[in-house]
RNA sequence: GUGGGUAUAGCUUAGUUGGUUAAAGCGCCAGUUUGUGGCACUGGAGACCGUCGGUUCGAAUCCGACUAUCCACCCCA
C-alpha cells in the first residue's frame, strides 16, 4: 500500500460505522457540562508555541520532546495544541471573559497533537473533552468540577472507574516540600534509575510517579507532600473532600499522584481504569491558580479537567457497555418501472423536505435486492411502489421491525395518513432515550 | 528515544516436514420463475501471501534486511 492510501503514524480515522459512539459520549459531555452551567468554547487548533512553553512548562515532557512545531512562513513559531486548557486559558484573557462576571465556565471537544510513540490508547492526534472554571476560588468548585467528570461516566454506565485524589499545595508549600524530597532523595541516589537521576534536579516530585521497582521502594517512605502543604491549602483540601462525600462521590486519597503539566496546583485528581491496558488515566485534571497569571492576567483562581475520548471509548467497549445504534432511516420506497421510480423519488424529496429521513434506490436494483438494502440500513419502514399502484393510487407500507403491513393513499393524503398514523405510532413504541 | 511480538482477500483466520491454478467463515454482488427484507440454498467478484534480497530444481512456508503495525517502558488524556 502507497502512502497516498495510509494514514500518518498515530492519527485514526473514525468511520461512518463507528461515528455514532462518538456522537452519543460527545452528547452526553455537552449535556453533563451544559447542566452544570459550563458554556462551549472552541479555540484554534494551533498557537503561538511561547503560549504552550509558559503554560504547560518548559521542563515538562510534552513541551521538551512531544510537540508539533514549525515556523510559519512569516517565521512566527506555531505549535499544534497538546492539550487543551492553554488555548482557552488566552481566549479566557485575550476576550476579557471576566468581564462578564466571575466564575466563568466553559467546556471544550477537541484535537491534541503529541508526538509519542503510539501505543494502545495513545496517538498523535487524540481526542479531549475538557471543563475549565476561571475565578473560582473556593473548594466547592473543585467538589463541583470533579463531580461534573464523575457523572459522565456514570451516565455512559462505566463501572470499575476510580477517582484518586491528592494536593500538591500552593507555590509556596511545593517549595519546602520539593527540598525536603530533594534531600530525602539524594540520600538514596544510587538506587535511582538514571530518569529519576536526571529529575531529582529538574523536579524531584516526578520521582514518586516512576514505575521502576527501585526507585518505587525508595519513594514508598519519602515524605508524602500531605505532611507538608500549609495551612491554607490542608483546610482547602480537607474542604474538597467533605464537598464530594456531601455529593456522594467516592474517592481515593492517593499522595504519590503527580500531574506532568506545571501549571496545576493545590487538588489534583484521576480517574483511572485497569480495563484498557497500560494508559490507565482516562480523565485527569485539577487546580490551577497560578496559570492565568502566569499568562499576563491578574491573579485568578482557577481549575479544569480533560478526559481522554478514545480512552473513554476503549473502557465502554472492555466493559461491554453498548452504545445504542440510531436507526436513521424513516422510510425506504421501493420501485418498480419507470412512472414509479420517479413517483418514488418525488415522495423521497417531499419526506426529506418534511426532515423526514428517506432513501430510494439509486443503484438500478431489482426489488428483492432494494428490499435487502432496505433491512441493511435498518430503515424503520419500507414502501413499494409499482406502475400498478400509480394507477390503483394506493401502495403498501410495511413496518421492518413486525412486517405488518399498511395500505396508504399515493397522493397528497399519504403523508397525513404515513406520518400521523404510522410513524409517530413507531416512534412512541420505541421511545430513545439516554 | 529503549525493548518485545506480529505481518496470508474488506474483516477473522487455516495453510501439515518447502512441491502444481493459496483455503474457509463473515461481509460484498447476483440469483433461487410472475411485486416485498431478516432464514436457507446456488453462483460470483475479491490476495502479486508487507517490501526487497538470499538459500533451493522449487518459497506463503527457511534465512537476512527494511517497512508497517501492535504491546510494554517512558509520558499523559
């Protein structure tokens, strides 16, 4: 196969047999969001790369080894989105949407591009849904923003989904805490794997989240960052977690959850599965105070999440959860011979302008292999119409799902008689719900 | 960036110690006598067996390299 037929290493395609699941999770976020009073946002799928650099962190991985930058012809440098709260976070300060009254919530649905090594759910383009709140200070946002993430996978039916928790503290708790790790750490240096060498400098916090054997019996008696966030950040800690047992929401107290992105502080939280394989955070996120600021803003509480889309999909597919299939077509006419195939085809245009979905066929088929058509589409109802029935001005209807079958007029008195009777009847005895 | 696995029709796979025109199921298309789908039956299309090279009279099968893909490390959603 030649590459004007393949795709690019780590990118997916979503085919029309599949696209459905995607319509029905990404509907059920808007409409999670949309209750909590979270507006959508969509911003550009590039930035100017100094935005990611500031936000995300220089020393973090996504922004040293995993971004898509290029300099555009007018030599600025441009990075295709890794995440998705740094471009809303410049739209939050570009568009002064504080001016419209705090807090400000918004929700997005989009692309991120990293440059990883693909593996089971992780690709180069990937899918995020995210949540942010600007100018929330008090812990009930953060209960209400990790409640927000919580309900979605319970509306989706997702079991075996644990919410772990932690605080890595304000600015100025990470400091004494970072130095007491540092030196915990260099005590047990030659025991280190030579990643976490190299972080005991840059950010020795990242230490506790290795998966190495050594380096995970060292870390287990570290000091835990609980033992030293202050007082302000233990009370609003303390205050998330009443919130969240108020709402009934079930969690994990988890100390050696470390986010990879600078920008977070005080609560972080995880939602993690073992039913998809190493890539177990399905949704991720937490506090981060300082990053609008950091951005040229005045001081802004503030805090969001992402949850992974793919991810998602992989954990209702392991769990068996069945995402139901929309039966898209209303009615599917069949016809024999040249009056009815353009009687046919008139009715087809008439239902579509009604916003009724209906199909005929456009292939040249005969009626059994219209007829088969019409059940692989999984057409509500079917209709034939034949030069016979133009003159008797009466055809059959028949019901795919039963085979019962109607007689209904062939003129104008067909609609009434096809809608009214028939498929509000259909659609009540079906009655879709989520 | 480091490891390991896999590569045969659109999909899932079979292919015996190397031996003629490479199988099957699903899917697709057409038919099973007059104008009705699902079930069943019949037939058909569809594969340079990932690529290149080597061993051999002969390679889907053995060897090598490359490529793709998957999984894990790492990182994160």
């Amino acid at each position: 196969m030649g590459v004007l037929t393949k795709k690019v290493k780590g990118a997916e395609d979503i085919l029309p047999a599949d696209s459905y699941k995607w319509q029905f999770v990404e509907d059920v976020m808007k409409k999670e969001a949309e209750s909590y009073g979270f507006k959508e946002i969509r911003t550009p799928v590039f930035e100017h790369t100094m935005l990611f650099n500031r936000s995300v962190g220089e020393t973090t991985d996504v922004v040293q080894k995993e971004m898509y930058t290029f300099d555009t012809k007018g030599g600025e440098s441009i990075t295709l989105r890794p995440e998705g709260t740094a471009g809303a976070a410049r739209a939050y300060l570009e568009h002064a949407l504080y001016n419209n009254g705090l807090p400000v919530k918004a929700y997005y649905l989009l692309t991120c591009y990293r440059y990883e090594k693909a593996q089971a759910g992780r690709q180069r383009e990937f899918h995020q849904f995210g949540m942010e709140t600007y100018g929330a200070a008090d812990a009930k946002a953060d209960a209400e923003m990790i409640c927000a993430a919580s309900s979605i996978f319970e509306r989706l039916g997702v079991k075996n989904i644990d919410l772990e928790i932690n605080s890595i503290g304000c600015k100025n708790c990470r400091k004494d805490y970072t130095a007491a790790l540092k030196n915990y750490f260099e005590s047990h240096k030659s025991e280190l794997c030579p990643t976490c060498l190299s972080r005991l400098d840059r950010n020795p916090m990242r230490i506790l989240d290795c998966k190495n054997e050594s380096c995970k019996n060292i870390a287990k008696d570290a000091p835990t960052v609980l033992g030293y966030i202050c007082g302000d950040c233990r009370e609003h800690f303390e205050k998330v977690k009443t919130f969240l047992d108020v709402a009934d929401v079930e969690y994990k107290v988890n100390p050696t959850i470390v986010r990879g992105l600078d920008y977070y502080t005080k609560t972080v939280f995880e939602f993690v599965t073992d039913c998809i394989g190493a890539q177990s955070t399905v949704c991720g996120g937490g506090r981060y105070d300082g990053l609008i600021e950091e951005l040229g803003g005045q001081p802004t509480p503030s805090l969001g999440f992402a949850m992974g889309i793919e991810r998602l999909l992989m954990v209702l597919d392991a769990q068996g959860i069945e995402i139901p299939k929309p039966q898209t077509c209303d009615l599917y006419i069949a016809s024999l011979g040249e009056e009815a195939e353009k009687k046919a085809f008139k009715f087809i245009k008439e239902l579509r302008n009604a916003s009724l979905a209906a199909e005929g066929d456009i292939v040249g088929r005969g009626l059994r292999a219209q007829m088969k058509y019409a059940d692989k589409i999984n057409a509500k109802f079917s209709m034939v119409i034949g030069d016979d029935d133009i003159s008797a001005n009466r055809a059959s209807v028949k019901n795919m799902a039963t085979g019962e079958k109607f007689e209904v007029p062939l003129d104008d008195g067909f609609f009434k008689e096809f809608i009214e009777n028939y498929l509000e009847n259909y659609q009540k005895s079906v009655s879709i719900s989520i």
